[in-house]
C-alpha cells in the first residue's frame, strides 16, 4: 500500500513537472515565433535580393525605382546579427547584406555610400557617406562576429576599417564628437552641429573593446555629456534631432538646418534616442533616458513629433515613435511597464509594408526575442 502510494506521488509530480515543461517550451516557441514572423515579413517587404550573393535595403518601396541607403542598410544587417543570436537568421541571409556593403563603399575608405539609386541593373551612389549608417554596420559586424564564429576575423576586420575611417572622416577632435557625414568637414559650416541620435553609448563601449582605440570611450562621455545639457534645457527631457555644439553651449538648431523644419524639436532623428539609450548601463544614459520615458509614461497615446516643450506636433499615434519606447520600457521591466502594456501591440500586427523605416524600428525590437512578451 505504501508503495503504491509512493508510485502515484512520483507519477503526480512527473506529470506536473512534464505539463510545466511543455508550458515553457510553448511560451518560449511562442516568443521565437513573433521574432520569426517579423522577421519574414521585414524581409519579404524590404530586402531585395539583386543576385544569390547580394541583397539590399529598399527604403522607398512605392517608388518607381528602388533606393537603398546605409541608415536602411545597417539597421538590416542588424536586424540580421540580432536575430541570427536568436537562431531566426542563417549567416547567408547577413552576408547577402554585408556583400552589398562591401561593393558600395566610398572610394579609398570603408565607409558606405550614403544612399544608392537602383535603376534596372545599375546603381548610382551618393560620393558621402551618413555617420549613423556606417555606426549600425560596424556595431552589426561586432554582433554577427559573435553568432557566426567561423566568420568572426573577417567581421572584426571589416569593422575595425570602418571604425578608423569614422574616426578619420566623421570626427571633430576638439569637441570630441562624430559629425553626421564626411560632408560635414573641417571646412564646413556643419562641422559643430551633432546628429543626436549618434549618440550610441553602448556601441561606443563595443567600439572600444574592439580597437583599443580610447577616442571611444572619449567619444562616448563627451557626446553623453552634451546630450544630458539638452536634457535638462527643459522639462519635458525631450531632445531634438539635431543641436550645435561649442566647448561652452550645446543648443538645438534653427527649423529647416537640415532635414525639415522639425530639425530643432523631437522629431523622426531624436525618436531612436530610447533605443540607443535603453542599451546602455552607465549612469549618464539611464539619467536622460528615465527622464524622457517620464514624459511618456504621463502620456495615453504616442504622437509624431512633440516640440521640446512637450505639445505634439502631428496629432497622430505613431508606432516609429512608439517602437524605441517599446524597447527602452522591454530593456527596464516593471519600470516603465504602462508603456509596455500601451505599446506592446506593435509586436502583436502585420508589418506596415511601404515605411521602411518604422518596419525596421518594430523589427528590431521583435527579432530580441529573449525580452519579449515576459
């Protein structure tokens, strides 16, 4: 009687112990599936492949002919790297991008055309590069060098050319800072102005650890420090896209400076910032992000665009903006958790098909699928 009795408690306890297995197993199956299904659909609607060896970003999908520029095409190789650490991304899918990289460099550099106009079988590129494309490709050979250790001497190698010609083109010494291209030299009247969202801190951290090089971590806390001067210009911790730089003032540029007349305000550059951010574990970058993110946990709907004075510039929910939030909210659970539960259905829908750039902010966060849906 008592070892019958024995038996049915170590049947019991094996079946329970199986059931909280299979449940496991479903929740993580189910994880990995939503990083799989953003994932085909990014590649489906944006990576066009232009033979068995080369694939591009097309970032203007309605038009008549395809464009592929470097933003686009690093955040592809890193939606590459992300979800090859996840098992969702072959090595072959990574290189088709990377090959594409490689044949459209500036000359005499490793750094990439900034955009490329693809009519039929010929490609006319841009003669500059956009710092933040060839940030995304460097940080994404780091990644893949880790999920494809067979390729990881050519990966580190390709990213450690970038990262010299970055430090030789796009950098300005006496504010220690990367400029947004190599059009914005020396001689240019550009040459102060900062592209806030090319403050990448932990790619920063990376960059370093790769080279050696200690302009890095220079880069890092001087770019940090002067975004933490345009967070505490106002309330809000909204910073704008774009601000010009002097040894002794960091303010945001006039409308119209470069991009739009939204260059001084948080607009469509400035919305990465939770993302870069939310990467990072030093002190600096949780003070600006924790400040930003309270404007937004105060908030029931993210719009497109808010002034720094916190008033919303075009009245329409966003998922671009809401994406980075998604992420920095993921990366910080239970903190920031009403911005988890008001924009987590942005991994829960299909993939917009023609705004290459909103599918790749979503995407980015839905390939990490180790943080999603806890």
């Amino acid at each position: 009687m008592k070892k019958s009795y024995a038996q049915m408690i170590l049947i019991s306890i094996a079946v329970v112990l199986t059931l909280i297995g299979s449940l496991v197993y479903v929740r993580y199956d189910s994880r990995k599936q939503v990083g799989i299904n953003y994932y085909r659909q990014w590649s489906k609607y944006y990576v066009k492949k232009q033979n068995k060896k080369t694939a591009y970003i097309n970032s203007q999908p309605t038009a008549r002919n395809p464009v592929s520029i470097s933003e686009g095409h690093g955040y592809g190789m890193l939606i590459c790297a992300l979800g090859g650490e996840n098992g969702i991304v072959a090595n072959e899918e990574f290189e088709k991008l990377n090959n594409y990289y490689l044949k459209h460099r500036i000359a005499s550099t490793a750094l990439m055309s900034w955009k490329q106009t693809i009519y039929k079988n010929k490609v006319q590129a841009e003669a500059n590069n956009a710092t933040d494309g060839d940030l995304y490709i460097a940080y994404s050979l780091i990644k893949a060098s880790n999920v494809w250790p067979q390729e990881r001497a050519k990966y580190l190698k390709e990213a450690t050319a970038i990262l010299n010609d970055i430090l030789k083109y796009n950098y300005n010494p006496q504010l220690k800072m990367l400029t947004v291209g190599n059009w914005a030299n020396e001689g240019s009247k550009f040459y102060n102005m900062m592209r806030t969202s090319d403050v990448v801190p932990q790619q920063f951290d990376a960059f370093y650890k790769l080279t050696g090089n200690k302009k890095w971590l220079e880069i890092k806390r001087s770019m940090l420090g002067y975004l933490s001067k345009l967070s505490m210009q106002s309330k809000t911790g909204l910073i704008p896209d774009f601000a010009w730089v002097t040894k002794s003032q960091v303010k945001s540029v006039a409308p119209n400076t470069v991009a739009s007349k939204y260059d001084g305000d948080y607009y469509y550059n400035a919305c990465r910032i939770p993302y870069n951010l939310a990467q990072a574990n030093d002190k600096l970058s949780k003070e600006i992000l924790n400040k930003m993110m309270n404007f937004f946990m105060k908030r029931n709907k993210v719009y497109a665009g808010y002034y720094l004075d916190g008033k919303v510039i075009d009245r329409h929910k966003s998922e671009t903006f809401g994406a980075p939030l998604l992420d920095a909210a993921i990366n910080h659970p239970r903190k920031y958790d009403k911005l988890f539960q008001q924009e987590k259905f942005l991994v829960m829908k299909p993939l917009v098909k023609t705004n290459y750039y909103e599918a790749a902010l979503i995407t980015l966060v839905a390939v990490q699928v180790d943080k999603i849906l806890n």
